[in-house]
C-alpha cells in the first residue's frame, strides 16, 4: 500500500465534504495506460464510483493512477494561490510517464 502523507496545510485547506483526487490524464494515443496524474480536492459525493482509496479516508485515486501509486510514498501539501487551492505533491512532474515505461520515481531502495 502507498504511504500517502497529507502536510497540516493540505488538511486545512480541505472542506468537510471533499478528499484528495489523483486523476489520470491519457497522453498516448496507442495504449490508456500512458497518461500523467494531477491532484485535486473534490467532494465525496461527485468521487467516481472506480474511485479507490489511498491508505487514508481523505485521499483516493482513478483506478490506473491507483496502480502506478500502489507503494510509492507520496506528500500532498496545498499552497493557496490568491482564491484558489492548489493541491501539489512531490511527485516529479512525469510521473505518470516514468511509471509507464517502467522508470522507478524513487530509486530501487523503494521496491521499484
């Protein structure tokens, strides 16, 4: 299972009602499964039913991106950005790619 770690502010920022989505975003035009993530808050009454869960109640993901997540150790922080919340992770930004082709994200001390 992922280690999914929520910073203090990334708690704050959350509603009552919302949880953390990693979403998959298809870029390959051969095969679904390359795509990129991105992270958002949404409420837990418009979560897709194929929504799974990531290790804790407020952090869920779309069933490839849970897949590509499945053990990595992951921090969500928001950082406001005028009006808006801006959930980000520590994820380098090709991610989704790196773990299509098969690349680790965080080095073969991690399983990968």
């Amino acid at each position: 299972m992922s280690r999914i770690t929520l910073t203090p502010a990334a708690r704050e920022a959350l509603r009552d009602d919302e949880v953390v989505f990693f979403d998959w975003h298809v870029t390959g035009l051969c095969c679904a499964d390359a795509g990129e993530f991105s992270v958002r808050p949404l409420r837990r009454s418009r979560l897709p039913k194929r929504a799974r869960g990531l290790e804790t109640d407020l952090v869920y993901a779309h069933p490839t991106a849970w897949v590509h997540l499945a053990e990595l150790p992951v921090t969500i922080d928001c950082r406001p950005l005028w009006h808006w919340r801006r959930f980000t992770t520590d994820l380098p930004p090709d991610a989704g790619l790196r773990c299509c082709l098969g690349r680790p994200l965080y080095g073969s001390q991690h399983g990968r």
